[in-house]
C-alpha cells in the first residue's frame, strides 16, 4: 500500500503526511468507497534516533498526541497492526515524533 522508502522518503518528526489507502502503488484499489475504517499491518524500518514513534489517524482530525506504533533505537524493523477509522477519500493521516522512520502500510481489512 505505502513504503516510503520508494516514495516520498523518511516520515519526519512533527510533520504530518496524508495518505490515501484506496489504491496500491501499482494503481489497483484496495480500499472500496464507502469503506470507514481499516485494518493495517504499520511497519517501521530504518528508525532513527533513540526512540520515536508513529501516529496513524483518520485525515482531516487533529494530532492527540498517541502513537500507533514505538521503537527505542536506530535501526530497528518493527511492526503493529492499527484499526483507524478512515478520513474524506479513504486517507489517513502520518505523524512521526522525536525521529525519522521509514513507514510501510499494508491493508488487511475494511470496515464498511
């Protein structure tokens, strides 16, 4: 679905990025309109720092300071599976904090 190591680059502390879970990078839809909710597989890679984490939410809400997802070195590979309700056109939206990760998102499931 997402792997920022082949676009976009890292996830950056205190930036949000939105995304959209409706297509795979290949162009195939995932996600079906109508969808509210989905199931994700959330993988960091490449972490940086001494710790960080990850915060996935629906698009269009604000950051409430929570993580989806934590790590506590450099370098780690890890991952979580989030259930997050989906924002306008099935996006969600990406918040690194305290350091830089690669993000990778697999979808494995919808709610409707």
């Amino acid at each position: 679905m997402l792997d920022t190591r082949n676009a976009g680059g890292k996830l950056q502390p205190n930036v949000d990025r939105v995304v959209s879970v409706a297509n795979a990078e290949a162009g195939a839809e995932v996600v079906p309109a109508g969808a509210l909710a989905v199931a994700v597989t959330c993988t960091v890679t490449n972490t940086g720092g001494g710790g960080g984490f990850v915060s996935v939410r629906p698009e269009g809400t604000a950051f409430a300071n929570t993580s989806s997802i934590n790590w506590f070195g450099a370098d780690q590979n890890l991952a979580a599976t989030v259930i997050s309700a989906l924002g306008g056109d099935r996006q969600l939206t990406l918040r690194a904090g305290n350091a830089a990760t690669d993000f990778v998102i697999d979808v494995t499931g919808f709610f409707r």
